[in-house]
C-alpha cells in the first residue's frame, strides 16, 4: 500500500512562451507577458498513516518557497519568466521529494509530472 498527503495551493502569477507567436501563430498572443491563477497539487509519500509529515506544514512550506524563489514586491504577484506549467511541476517535484504534482493554469489547461 502507498499512502500519499496531499496539498492543494492557488497562487497568483505572470509568465509567457516567448516563442509561442513562432511555433503556434494561433496563440501568438502567449508571447507576451500575461496573468494566471496557479492551481498546483502536490502528492508526497509518507511511511505511516501518524502524519509524519504534518500537511500544513508541508503547504506552507511550498507556499513559503515560491514566494522566496519567484515573488516580485513592485507587480505584487509571482513572475514565473518563460517557465511553463511542465517546468513548474517539474521543479516542485524534484524540490519537495513529491510522487506527484499538477500546475494547471486557471484550473482549465496545465501539466502534470510523476515520479
């Protein structure tokens, strides 16, 4: 049996595809810099069902993290540059040791990465 916590965050934040207009004409609008709201779930793998590792913690501490890495003071949001949503769960991923994590742009499109 693997027994995952789970933790669901929204965030607010900027990025773009720089070479959207190039490979896909259509949404060339991409391109340029624009707003989403962050939809990520993180799934991590723990040893026994005691909670040993406490998933309000686990939140903040990824919550915490991306504010650190990406949150810029002066747009009052988080600027992700040309990351994508692949890219993002990639990166978190890898950071936290998850089995699983989704970041899905405005709940409606997004990536998801497994371990």
């Amino acid at each position: 049996m693997i027994t995952n916590i789970i933790v669901n965050l929204q965030i607010e934040g900027l990025h773009n595809w720089p070479d959207a207009k190039k490979v896909f004409p259509e949404v060339g609008f991409l391109s340029s810099m624009h707003r989403h709201n962050w939809f990520i779930k993180l799934k991590k793998e723990v040893t026994h069902s005691d909670r040993d590792i406490e998933f309000i913690i686990f939140k903040r501490n990824v919550l915490d993290y991306l504010k650190q890495k990406y949150y810029n003071v002066d747009s009052r949001t988080h600027e992700f540059g040309s990351k994508s949503c692949e890219m993002l769960a990639e990166e978190l991923l890898t950071q936290f040791e998850c089995n699983y994590v989704s970041v899905m742009e405005d709940n409606e499109c997004g990536a998801e990465v497994l371990k």
